[in-house]
C-alpha cells in the first residue's frame, strides 16, 4: 500500500484509556506528512534530474561514438596518406635512379664517341702529316 501525506494528516484513531495524548499524535502525524510530502517532492525532482541527466548522457554517448568514429577515420586517412606517400617516394627516387644511370649510360657514350673521334680525327692529322712531309719532300729533291 502507498502512503500518502494526505493519508497520514487523515488518519485518525481510536482513542482509548491511557492511549496517547492525542494532540501530539495529530502534531506527530503532521510533521511525518510534512516529511513524507518532502521527500515525496524531492524524489520527483531527483527522478527528473536523473531523466535530464540520462537524456544528455545519451547526447554525450551520441557525440563520444561520433568523435570516435572521426577518430577512426583519421588515423585511416593518415596511414593512407603515409602509404601513398611512400609510395610516391619510392616510385620518384625509381624514376631518378633510372634517370641517373640513362645519363650516366649516355655519358659513357660520348665519351666513347669522343675517343673514337679524337682517334679517327689524330689518324687523319697523321695522314695528313704524311702527306704533306712527301709533298715536300718531292718538291725539294
């Protein structure tokens, strides 16, 4: 059964010989139905706050699965931008590494070029030489 402080300020008993003075008993019942009415008061407001308090609990809970999720699509984004960075790294210092040996091959062919020509172009000066010391060698004998 629910007691009510209306019940308690109701309530009214019997009276008998050498029962209680029944002045204070009706004082007694109106402090207990003040107390009850009281704390019957504060257990609603405290049932609200805990409503408030659970309702922006689930906001925060909301708002914590939110942030973690963009959490976890962050450190996502990142170690994709980490992967395809190095891969991007590798692939430039690749490609300047073929670079390098491209000139460096193609320097080896100039100077082979340079060689054969110096060689060719010192045979012709040679010949020529010749050449010219039997012309003047005919021309003064």
């Amino acid at each position: 059964m629910d007691l009510k402080p209306v019940d308690i300020r109701n309530r009214k008993f019997r009276t008998a010989m050498r029962g209680y003075a029944t002045e204070e008993v009706d004082e007694f019942l109106g402090q207990v139905a003040g107390t009850l009415e009281a704390a019957l008061q504060e257990a609603d407001r405290l049932g609200r706050e805990v409503a408030r308090l659970e309702a922006l609990n689930a906001g925060f809970q909301k708002t914590e699965e939110a942030i973690k999720s963009a959490l976890v699509l962050a450190q996502q984004a990142a170690e994709d931008t980490r992967v395809s960075a190095r891969q991007q790294a590798e692939q430039i210092v690749a490609r300047a590494r073929q670079e390098a040996d491209d000139e460096r091959a193609r320097l080896a062919e100039v100077r082979a070029q340079r060689t054969q020509l110096t060689a060719e172009l010192r045979a012709l000066l040679e010949s020529f030489l010749a050449s010219l010391s039997e012309r003047e060698g005919g021309t003064n004998g």
